[in-house]
C-alpha cells in the first residue's frame, strides 16, 4: 500500500499530524504528503537533524508549517516530552 493511497481522500486541512521516524522513507514520505494536504506537521525521529530536515522540507511547502523534535520510540518519556511540546495553537489531531 502507497503512502498516497493511505492519504488520500483524508480532510488534514487545519489538523496536526505527530509522524515518528519522519526523517526517512515512509516517514518522510507522509510527512510531505499530509503537509501537501494543509496539515501542520511534527516530525520526529531518532536523528534530530533528519526530523530538522523534513520539518524544513515541509515548510518549503507553504502549506501548514512543521516542527521537528528527537524522539526514540523505544522510550515513553521522549514520546510523550515531544507530544506535549506541540504548540497549543495547533492541538494535536
């Protein structure tokens, strides 16, 4: 199944998207299409430079805006620290 097939038809227009390991392939890959679609985006991944660089890919978009965070997922703490980090104005969908 593609990323596309997965997003599409989904209504991410004002939403916030929380994506892990958004610094590569499939997480990469949803990042920008759910920003194509309006959603604001937090990227997170294990490499912090990695999530800086989708959170700059996906703001070259124009669309919703992005923030990029450090987040192992094998460790609840970094999960929920990354969770709590998104702003307020954008909720977390």
């Amino acid at each position: 199944m593609t990323v596309e097939r997965i997003v599409r038809g989904m209504r991410l227009e004002d939403k916030t998207v929380f994506i892990t390991g958004a610094g590569s392939g499939i997480g990469l890959a949803t990042s920008l299409r759910c920003a194509e679609e309006g959603a604001y985006v937090s990227a997170t991944d294990i490499d912090d430079e990695s999530a800086e660089e989708t959170a700059e890919k996906v703001e070259a978009l124009d669309t919703g805006g992005a923030e990029a965070h450090r987040v192992d997922v094998t460790q609840g703490g970094d999960a929920e620290a990354a969770v709590e980090a998104v702003p307020e104005e954008h909720g977390l969908d």
